[in-house]
C-alpha cells in the first residue's frame, strides 16, 4: 500500500507514520509539509502508472489547504478516483466536516491526533 502523508505539523506526520508502522504500512509512505508539493507529486507518480491508495490530509495548511488539494486533486491528477483520502485535522468544526464529505475521494474524517483505532476503522 502507498501512502501519502500531508500535514505541516511535524508531530502529526511523525505519529501518523508511527500508526502506519504499527499497522504494518512501512515501505511506500510519503510525506510532505506543503499540498502543493505532495501535488506535484501525485501529478508527477500518475503519469508513471504508480499511484497512491490512501492520503492521510490535514485541512488547515498555510497557502493551499487542504480543501485547495483536494479540488486540485480533481482536476489534475490522472486515476484519482482510485485514491482514497482520510482527513486527519484539528478542526471540529461541522462546516468543515460536511465540505470534505462532499468530495467522492474521502473516505473518512478523523479528529487529531490519529490513533490506531481511528486508523483499523477505515
């Protein structure tokens, strides 16, 4: 499994990747600081026919939040629909919560900090 880690908190990328280890998710997993980075990259990995199963997303980024990811994500990267996004954010706000369940990639919205149980219910 490719995952995809993309969140500006270092804390958080470091204890989604110590979930993802626990789980037995070590060997393909990515992570970026900047949506537009990790972007350029799942652009860059669709034209090679190597794309990610699942994006562990924060929300709140400085200068392309996750909300600007994921309408880019529609509209630039080729078999996106084959990737399932899992909102991991602080934000408990249900305006927030309700936007991201109206794009088809997410398949769940988890409050931080990610745990493993929050992780075996996706």
């Amino acid at each position: 499994m490719r995952v995809l880690i993309v969140d500006d908190e270092e804390i958080s990328t470091f204890i989604c990747l110590q979930v993802l280890l626990i789980n037995g998710i070590k060997d393909e997993v990515f992570s970026f600081a900047s949506a537009s980075k990790a972007l350029d990259f799942l652009f860059l990995n669709s034209t090679n026919n190597t794309d990610v199963d699942l994006i562990l997303l924060d929300l709140k980024m400085p200068n392309f939040s996750g909300f600007d990811f994921l309408d880019s994500l529609n509209l630039y990267v080729k078999n996106q629909n084959n990737i399932k996004v899992c909102i991991v954010s602080s934000s408990i706000d249900t305006v927030d919560i309700l936007r991201a369940q109206k794009y088809n990639n997410v398949v769940d919205y988890i409050t931080k900090p990610l745990s493993i149980e929050s992780f075996s219910r996706m």
